[in-house]
C-alpha cells in the first residue's frame, strides 16, 4: 500500500458537510466517488484534518488515502512506457480537475512521508471568519463567504474579548459534547482584523477543535463586538464550562478552513501518536 496526501478547497455552499453520509452531497462523498472512478478503486476512504460542518468552506483543507501500490498505473492509460510517479499524480490531479465539480478542488498530490496521518499528526489549524458590518448589507458577490452582522462592531472590544479565550482549557461551553470526546483545546490564536475592504477577519488557531466551537467562539466575541454584552462575557462563559443559551453560533457560511500545519517528517508519526491521547487539564 503507498499513502496519499491530498491538498484540496472547496466552496462549502452546495455540500453537507464533509462527512459521507447516505442520500446527501458531501465533500469525501464527492471526492471518493471520483477517486474510485480514476483509479478503479472500491469504496475508497478518506482521513481529513478536520472535518467541516455543512456550508463551511476549505482552501487548504489536507486529506490522505491509503491505495494499493499497482493502483497508479491506472493512470498510465495507452502509453508503450510506464510513467513515474511523480507524472503519475500530476496526471491524478489533472484527472480529478475534470470529473469534479467546480466548487471542489484537489490542489496536490502527493506520496506521504512515513508516519503521516492527516487527522492525527497535525500541529494545528488555522481558521477564518469573515463579518461585514456595512449599514448596507455586505458585497453580494461575497454573500456566500462573508457574514453580514446588522450591527457596527468595534475591533477593540472584539479583540479585548477574545483575549480572555486563549490558551488550554476545558471548551464545553462552546462545543457541542460528543460521547467520549474531550473538550479540552489549546486556543493558540485567536484576533480580529479589518481587511482593507472593511470586512472584519477573526483568525482562529488551534491544536484542534472540537464540534462548533470556533462559530460558537465568534457567536459570543459579536454579541461583545456590537455591545450587547461586556467584553468579559466570553470570558465568563468559558469559565463557567457549560453551554450558555446566550451564545448564539454564528452561520457556517463565513466560516473557512485556511491552514493545516504539520511538524517535520521525522516528527510526524510521535505527533499522531500523542494526539490520541485524551487529554486532561493540568491543574
């Protein structure tokens, strides 16, 4: 078997999410379905860094498929001479590019350095969510990535916010629980910007996330934002570890996966193998 690195976006607008699931449109459903077509594979299966909630978008989302070793000369065709492998995958690419459609993209692939797992060996992720509070309404050509927020937000407070959210901590107050999983996350990085279009841009760092919270997390910072609530009310609310009715999350549609990071080769497979651990706080 070789393992595949796959660097891929995607317009989340027309999908379900990420996840296959029976009867609906998804991103794995879409990308397997043409990934089995190409290399006459059956029931092919993606590993994804992280995976996006219906309306989410991607540009540098990274997945990986194990195939076996004969399954790229598939993509030889009628050539007299076996292509390598480097030719081979830029020819997966090319191949991929006409039988999806245009709102997902493979970027790249790649053979994957051993030890790689795209879920578990990742150092971090790299969020954005994008608000415009114009008194008019938002770019409508942006309507699809950009959040319109009917109340003018003040990038101080946003940021003063925010600041009481970084570092380890138990998240369930801004995470939907899931039996078994831990909601204890290292918030690396998490600021307000404005572009030079006056869209407001959070950029939201972690080792991980767990289900909703980085739109939770931006729910909370507007309600600070346009004043509806003090900025130490996220703050609060983390600190009191359960989900407040008062945190409203925000709509999926301004919301995009930006960056995977990943250690060097040779750190690859110690990181997965500490990310399976479940985590606990240190008190």
């Amino acid at each position: 078997m070789v393992r595949l690195r796959l660097d891929l976006g995607y317009d989340g607008s027309g999908f379900s999410g990420w996840a296959r699931q029976p009867a609906l449109r998804t991103v794995q459903g879409e990308i397997e379905l043409a990934l089995g077509r190409i290399l006459r594979l059956e029931d092919p299966a993606l590993t994804v860094a992280g995976r996006t909630d219906a309306g989410v978008h991607a540009r540098g989302q990274v997945a990986h498929l194990d195939v076996p070793d004969d399954a790229l000369a598939q993509l030889d065709g009628n050539r007299p001479e076996a292509l390598g492998t480097d030719e081979r995958l830029a020819a997966l690419v090319r191949r991929l590019g006409g039988v999806l459609s245009p709102d997902v993209r493979v970027f790249r692939v790649s053979v994957a350095p051993e030890g790689f797992d795209a879920r578990f060996s990742a150092l971090s992720r790299r969020y954005a969510y994008r608000v415009s509070d114009a008194p008019g309404g938002g770019d409508p050509l942006r309507r699809h990535e950009v959040l319109w927020h009917n109340r003018p937000l003040d990038l101080d407070a946003l940021n003063t916010a925010a600041s009481r959210l970084l570092g380890e901590h138990d998240f369930a107050a801004f995470c939907k629980k899931r039996e078994g999983a831990t909601t204890i996350r290292e918030l690396q990085r998490l600021d307000w910007a404005r572009d030079r279009d006056g869209v407001l841009v959070a950029t939201v760092v972690a080792d991980a996330f767990c289900h909703s919270m980085v739109r939770a997390l931006v729910g909370s910072l507007l309600a600070a934002g346009d004043g509806r609530r003090p900025v130490e009310w996220p703050g609060q609310v983390l600190a009191a570890g359960v989900r407040d009715t008062g945190v409203h999350v925000a709509p999926a549609h301004g919301l995009c996966l930006e960056e995977v990071r990943y250690p060097p080769d040779e750190e690859l497979a110690a990181r997965a193998t500490t990310t399976r651990r479940v985590r606990t706080l240190t008190l």
